[in-house]
C-alpha cells in the first residue's frame, strides 16, 4: 500500500506543453524586438543569444530574465547589420520543466533567423563609440552602462 503513495508522491512532473512558453522576433531595420510570454503556472527564468552568422564572435545576449506566471517580456535591442540566429532557453526550477531551442534543456522551438537591416556604413548599425547601433560607450542601445537602452540599466519592458 505504501509503494503506490510513494511513486505518486515522488513521480517526475508532467511535461508541460511546447506552447506555454513562446519567443518571438520582431525585426525593424536594426532594432530588434525579442518577446517572451510566458503561459506556464511557475515562475521562468530565460536567456537568449543572438549569433551574427557571418562572423559569430559577434553575439547579443539577454541576462537572466525572471519572469512571471502569465506574464510577457520585451527587450529592444539594436542589433548591427548582418544575419543572426537567436537560441533561447527558459526553464521553471520548481518543476524542471524547460523550454527553448534544447541548448540546455527540451527543444520546443527552432532558433530564430533574422536579418538586421543593412544601413550605408557608420550610420545605424555602426560599431563605432557613440553611433546609434553601437556596441561600445553612448550608444542609443549600446550594451555598455549608461546608454538609453543598456542591459546594464532599465531597457526591459512587462507586458
């Protein structure tokens, strides 16, 4: 009689479905929309990686994203020109279910491709310091501190 409680208590969760947790990519010229709804009963925690295929040393990535149950995150990020690959990973550490393109975890998603627009050179996409698309100091959506759309500092948004 106990064997029975005992399997039911300490039995691995049910898989949860593909769809309860979703990435979408949404492109304008060079910034670029990255959305995670997240549909599941428990708290995630996700992170994406932006490969350039061209040359992949050039990567974006998010931090550590916690986000909550039936509740949605968008980041803006200014990608330079080029065509990228975007694989993400979210996974809920009470239950252990995963979610994403299977990096480290269940594949229930492909990485998405994309295109950042190309712009003449030193314009939108520019890797210069100071240039809109930067990826060094002062940019518009520079990955550096201080920047309007920094990873560092305030560039998330709840929906």
């Amino acid at each position: 009689m106990a064997a029975p409680i005992l399997a039911a208590v300490f039995a691995p969760p049910a898989n949860a479905a593909p769809e309860d947790v979703t990435l979408s990519v949404d492109v304008r010229g060079n910034f670029v929309d990255v959305a995670i709804t997240n549909n599941s009963s428990g708290m995630i925690t996700c992170n994406w990686v932006a490969t350039n295929d061209a040359n992949p040393e050039i990567k974006n990535e998010s931090p550590h994203l916690n986000i909550h149950p039936n509740r949605g995150w968008v980041i803006t990020t200014v990608f330079i020109d080029g065509d990228y690959h975007l694989s993400w990973s979210c996974g809920d550490a009470l239950s252990g279910e995963t979610w994403g393109t299977g990096e480290t975890g269940r594949e229930t998603d492909q990485p998405h491709a994309f295109t950042a627009a190309f712009s003449p050179a030193g314009s939108l996409g520019s890797t210069g310091t100071g240039s809109l698309g930067s990826l060094k100091y002062g940019g518009l959506a520079s990955l550096e501190y201080g920047s309007l759309g920094s990873l560092e500092y305030g560039s998330f948004g709840l929906s």
